[in-house]
C-alpha cells in the first residue's frame, strides 16, 4: 500500500512516499506550502496509487496547517484516499515546536503546553522516518491549533 506523509508546521516542507509503511521518496522543499502542495501532488498522484494521505494536525504554523489540511481533506474527498493525522511530536524526537514569538509548544506527560524554553531545552529538526509503521496516526484530521484565546 502506498502512503503519503506531510509535514507542513516547519520549514522545509517535508513530503515522503511510502509503500508498506517503508520510506521510498522524499521531498525537502522551501517555499509557501499553499505554492507547492498543489504542483507536487500533481505529480505524486501521477506516479503513485495513493491508498492513503498522512498529515500533521498539531502543533506549529496555523497557517500551514490550515492551508494543508484544506488541500489535503479535498483531494482525499475527491480521489477517495484514506485521510489521516497525527501530532507533530512523532517527527522531532519530542522537542519543543515554535509556537508564537519566543513561546514554544512543549509536550509532556500532562500533554502539550506553551512556554519558554528551558536552558537545557533542545530544539530537534524534523524528519521523515524510513518507517511509519510506530506512527500514532488517527482519524481525527481537523487542525488542532493548542494556542488559548487572547
């Protein structure tokens, strides 16, 4: 089975292929992810069977977030492609997510907060696993934006 991953909260924008839960292609692209979802998938859908598209819902860029989940939501409606999301925790080994100014969003035991970061705090790049079969993936797709009103 084919699977596509995204990973739109950060730059650059992270987009891997999978067939069997196992990473075959990837794309590192640096741009506005509304200029380069439409072009790129244009393409995946060309050279791939999409059984399934996986996205991240939670935390980062509300911008981008929306702007994939809008993209993402439609061509699974339109193509009938399983549509799935997951935390974006999964993808930088737990470490505080950019969140607003010189907040991040930070994840732990009693879920995710925003905050300062911490002196010894590590904040990790994000990556795509060769494999997505550990991947909390679930079905609840819409955007999660983890900020309090103001």
């Amino acid at each position: 089975m084919i699977e596509v991953l995204v990973i739109s909260i950060s730059k650059p924008l992270l987009i891997g292929i999978y067939e069997n839960k196992i990473l075959i292609k990837e794309y590192k692209l640096e741009g506005k992810t509304s200029d380069l979802l439409p072009s790129l998938f244009s393409n995946i859908l060309k050279e791939f069977d999409i059984k399934r598209i996986n996205y991240v819902n939670s935390p980062g860029s509300y911008m981008a977030i929306k702007v994939a989940y809008i993209f993402l939501k439609t061509i699974s409606i339109s193509k009938s492609i399983e549509f799935m999301a997951c935390n974006g925790f999964e993808f930088n080994e737990n470490s505080p997510i950019k969140a607003l100014g010189k907040k991040y969003f930070i994840q732990d035991e009693n879920g995710i907060k925003v905050d300062f970061l911490e002196k010894d705090d590590i904040i990790r790049d994000f990556k795509l696993p060769n494999s997505i079969d550990k991947i909390n993936f679930n079905k609840q797709t819409l955007p999660i934006y983890n900020l309090p009103a103001v």
